[in-house]
C-alpha cells in the first residue's frame, strides 16, 4: 500500500474517532496508535498533522496530541463576485483573454483514491526512485561549505557544465555558460515562453502534447496552433504551413519519446525542423523531458536538437524529475545568443535562483555511483513493464488501438475505435469521459486523451502510465479492471465477440 493512502486511511479513522473525546481531551499516544492501527510512526505524525492543520487536533511537543476546543464562530462572507469583472479584463481587443486552468495538469498530480490503481501517475512509483541515494545526497550537501548561502543566479558552475555536458555530448556543443538552472521543467517552459512570445501571440504545438504546456501557454496569453505529429514525429511540411499561416515565431516540440505518443523525431526530419524554424525567424524549444528513461532495449539514442544547432534556434529544456522524484525539481535551460540573456532576466525575476541546497544535493547524486545505478534499474523496470502493459491490453483490450510502442518514457496512447476504421463498435460522443469515468468506479485511475489537444482531436483517446504503479503484478489487475469499465460503456457481447476474432 502507498504511504500516502496508509496516511489518508488512518486519518479518517482517527478523524471519526474523536466523538469519543472532549474538547481538549488527551488523545493516546503516538506509541499506542502505532501498535493499534498497525502503522508506522511516521504514518501516524503524518495523520496527526492532517488533522491539526484541519483544526481537529492541537498538537504540543512534550505532551501530546488533543482534540481542539471548538472554533469561534465566523465572520460573514464577503462578497468577491466583483472579481468575476477584473479576472475577465485582461487588456484591449488585440489580446487573447488568458485561460488559466490546470485541469489537465491536475489530472496527472492528483492522487486517486485508496485502493485506485494509479495509470493516470507521471512519476516514478516510490518504489522505483532513488530515495536512499537522494537522501544521502542531500544529507552529504548540507555539509558542504556554503552550501545554504545564496548561489549564482545562473546556478552552481559545477552543475551548468553537468548539465551542458548532458546536453552537447562528447564534442561540447553546448557550454556552461549556455546553461541556466531551472527549477525542474515546468518551469523552464514557463519561463521559455514567456521569454520569446508576448501575449496573443501564436505558439505551434504538437498535436497532441503536453497538456501542462498548453496551459502555461493559454495562461501566458499565448494562442496555441496545433501541428499533427505521426509515429516519426512532427510533420514538417505541416509546420511549414504552419508557420506560414501564423507567423508564429516559436515551436515547441519532444522530439524524443514524444508525450503521449512516445514517438521519436525521425534523423530525415530533425534537421528539416530546425531549417523550417530558422527560414521562418522562429525558435524551437526543446522540451528533452525523459531522456533518462530509456528502456533497456531501445538502442543509441539520438542527441538533443540542441547539440546540432550552432545558430541558437532551440532552446532546450530538461529535468532530473522524472527520473528522480515530484519533488526533486532541478532542471536546465540551455540556449545561445541575445535570448539567453532575455531567459536569465526572466527566470531571476521570477524566482530569484534555485535553492542552494537542492543544487548541491543534485551534484552530490549524479557524482555518486548510485546515480548509474539507478538508471539502469529504473531502465530495466520500465522495459519490464511496458511489456506486461501492451501483452495485458492486447489480451483483454484488442479493440483497442495501440499502433506505436514506444522504447522510452513510461506510458502508452489507446486510440479508442470510433468508426473511421470500419468497426461497429464505435465509443460515440462523450465515450472518452465515460469511459474515465467509469474506469475509475472499476478502481483504476486512466488519463483521457482530450487535453493533450489544443484544437478538436481526430478520434478518442486514453493514456496508460505505466510508471506509477506499484508493479506488474498491479499492471495486470488494472487492465482487467479498464475491461471491466470498457464493459460498462459497450456491450460485454462486443468485448467478447472481439476477443473471439482476435484469437481467430
């Protein structure tokens, strides 16, 4: 079970339980609900928390933990319905109003309930991060000298060259100087476009992508302009169009195991990407999100567009996060030229710089013999998982349309039948929410396809991570249970008659 639901389950028994005590009531004991609720000490601190910054419970050090006095009664509501006019007046008729939503965000973050199976998780399962080696890391920065005094704004030197090194490979087309430290990808992003497109400007995206750029674009002001990516990647005679059409002055694109589609940027098109951007004045940013979660079989990987780019038109993102932990947020901006400079402004404005301890503690564990370690395991992992998933979901979910497998990343993209290829048996409108829904009612958590799309998207979709669950064990009882719910939404005689054919 996951730490987090032990904490969920025990705080709403002790939640429940404080009927039985007086305001301010000595509760037992940390030991004694350790050997009653058979949990761990740390379970239980962290359900005490829950419910003393719910209110419920005063904690003092020393003494205890008691139930609280009841609270004063409070004053009345205000009325904030004159914010629904100053949200909504972001500037003259030439902008884009922005449309700050972190829904298809969240849908990724949000933990299920106890007992959910997690395919809707982005990160590593705890089981698969390197937590022994990140706190060793951290505790061996905290001793180091200087280590909690402010840093460089650009970030620590030692971690610029790591990075650059990471980034230009062997022949150093990248510099540490081109670097900056960023706090994980997200950021960096943000801070990308907001460094090279001003607000109502067009963005060209792949389609489908990243719903987290999508709303930092559409939170920025910025219009995204969709780019259909097949299983090599963007198409460039479409962003040719693209570009064209828009005079769009940025493309943001995964060119490696691309997110959801796992596709791969073809070696014919990159170069043909970077010349389209550069004949049209535009940059590219390099999202090089999962670079450090290639599976065991998927062979040399090709270097970031930003190691074959001497003209300064990618600037190039990447983190450590998911192949660390949610909460190892380190990353870096790579970039060359005047834009550099714009960057830095904006990220120092911003945030000022990354926390000193957390950079030191990231060149402590990639210094460290863990570090390759850990990759090669986490490698290892993923390979045996993407195996189980796509054998469970072409067992039980034939119909299912699952036409690329990528060799990276750590999740897969289900086309959904929805007629356009000759079936009966089509998800009609609405089938992609039904079916999440119903899924989750199964006890298993999926990702529907519609935000991964900026515009309408040609058919439905679901995406499966595989990342998150506990193991395969966990794989195989998700996907009967995602059977389970595809029942639900279609006829059980269709499921039947399909696996039927299939085996014919």
């Amino acid at each position: 079970m996951h730490q987090r639901n032990s904490v969920g389950e025990l705080t709403e028994r002790l939640r429940r339980d404080l009927d039985r005590y007086s305001p301010g009531e000595k509760l037992p004991s940390s030991r004694a609900l350790v050997e009653r609720f058979r949990v761990s000490p740390v379970t239980v601190s962290r359900a005490l928390a829950q419910l003393a910054a719910e209110g419920l419970v005063v904690t003092r050090p020393g003494a205890g933990a008691f139930r609280a006095r009841p609270r004063a009664a409070t004053a009345a509501a205000g009325d904030t319905s004159w914010q629904a006019v100053a949200l909504s007046a972001d500037g003259g008729a030439d902008l884009v109003p922005r449309t700050v939503d972190a829904s298809g965000v969240l849908v990724s973050l949000a933990a299920p309930p106890p007992g959910v199976i997690e395919f809707n998780g982005g990160y590593l399962h705890p089981s698969l991060q390197p937590e022994r080696a990140m706190s060793a890391a951290l505790a061996r920065a905290g001793r180091r000298p200087g280590a909690w005094g402010r840093p460089p704004m650009e970030g620590l030197p030692e971690l610029r060259e790591w990075f650059a090194r990471g980034i230009g490979g062997p022949g150093g087309t990248v510099t540490a100087a081109e670097v900056l430290i960023t706090a994980g990808g997200q950021a960096a992003l943000t801070t990308a476009l907001r460094a090279l497109a001003p607000p109502g400007a067009p963005v060209l995206v792949e389609s489908p992508t990243y719903p987290g750029m999508l709303a930092i674009a559409r939170a920025a002001g910025l219009r995204p302009v969709p780019v259909p990516v097949d299983a090599d990647g963007v198409r460039p005679e479409l962003l040719a169009d693209a570009f064209r059409a828009t005079g769009a002055r940025v493309f943001v694109c995964q060119p490696l195991f691309q997110n959801p589609t796992g596709a791969v940027l073809a070696p014919d098109r990159r170069g043909e990407v970077l010349r389209i951007a550069r004949g049209a004045g535009a940059f590219v940013v390099e999202d090089d999100f999962v670079r450090r979660l290639a599976h065991a079989d998927a062979g040399p990987l090709p270097p970031p567009l930003a190691a074959e780019d001497p003209d300064g038109v990618v600037v190039h993102v990447c983190s450590l996060t998911k192949a660390t932990s949610p909460s190892f947020r380190v990353g870096a901006l790579a970039a060359r030229g005047p834009v550099l400079e714009r960057l830095r402004a904006i990220q120092v404005v911003d945030t000022f710089f990354v926390p000193r301890p957390l950079q030191e503690a990231t060149l402590e564990l990639v210094g460290s013999p863990a570090w390759p370690r850990h990759l090669r395991a986490v490698s290892a992992a993923l390979t045996a998982r993407r195996e189980v998933t796509t054998a469970a979901l072409r067992r039980e979910l034939p119909e299912a349309g699952l036409p690329f497998v990528p060799r990276g990343g750590y999740h897969l993209w289900l086309r959904l039948p929805d007629g356009t290829g000759g079936t009966s048996q089509a998800f009609g409108p609405g089938g992609e929410s039904a079916l999440t829904a119903a899924a989750l009612r199964a006890g298993v958590a999926v990702t529907p396809g519609r935000p991964y799309f900026s515009a309408e998207p040609p058919a439905p979709h679901i995406r499966l991570s595989f990342a998150a669950v506990a193991g395969e064990g966990e794989i195989e009882e998700g996907v009967r249970r995602l059977r389970a719910a595809w029942q639900e939404v279609r006829p059980a005689a269709a499921i039947a008659e399909t696996r039927s054919t299939a085996r014919r």
